[in-house]
C-alpha cells in the first residue's frame, strides 16, 4: 500500500504516525483493541466517497462507525480504513 498521504478529506485523517493515534483508533467498548490502517473521521459526503475510492484502489476495506459500538463484533481490522461519522452535522 502507497502512503496515506494521497488521501485528502476535509475532515481528519488518523494514522499510526499521529500522537493521538491510540485515541483515534479507540473503540467504545475498552475491550476492543483495533489496529486499523488509518481512521477518517468525515465531515460529509464527498470524505466517505474520498475514502472509499482510496480504498478500492488500495485493497483497502473499509468499516463505517458512527459511534464505536459493535467493534468486539466486527474482529480484525488490519488493512481497514475506519470512517468516523461523528463530525458529520449535516
């Protein structure tokens, strides 16, 4: 996989290389440890398009999460691109 840095949103994108990554990564239920490749947290539309066309061209999967629950349910996340909906307002 190329960098990330050829994805751009409006929102935030986290990645392992961030200091706050281990907080971006979190998932609500503590008992969860997820390792995705990077968490988008978007802010509309045209962010979860960025980043599911990043995705299809990198292999990428990619797993929509509005609040974090359902993360011990939904196992591994490697080569995952987690998207954040809490920012969206619209």
């Amino acid at each position: 996989m190329s960098g990330l840095t050829e994805l751009s949103i409006a929102g935030r994108l986290a990645t392992p290389d961030d200091p706050d990554w281990d907080e971006a990564r979190q998932a609500w239920h503590l008992a969860a440890d997820p390792h995705p490749a990077a968490v988008a947290y978007v802010q509309g539309a045209d962010d979860i398009a960025a980043v599911i066309r990043y995705a299809a061209a990198h292999e990428l999967k990619v797993l929509g999460q509005g609040t974090g629950h359902g993360a011990v349910a939904v196992g591994p996340v490697e080569d995952t691109i987690v998207i954040k909906t809490e920012r969206m307002r619209g």
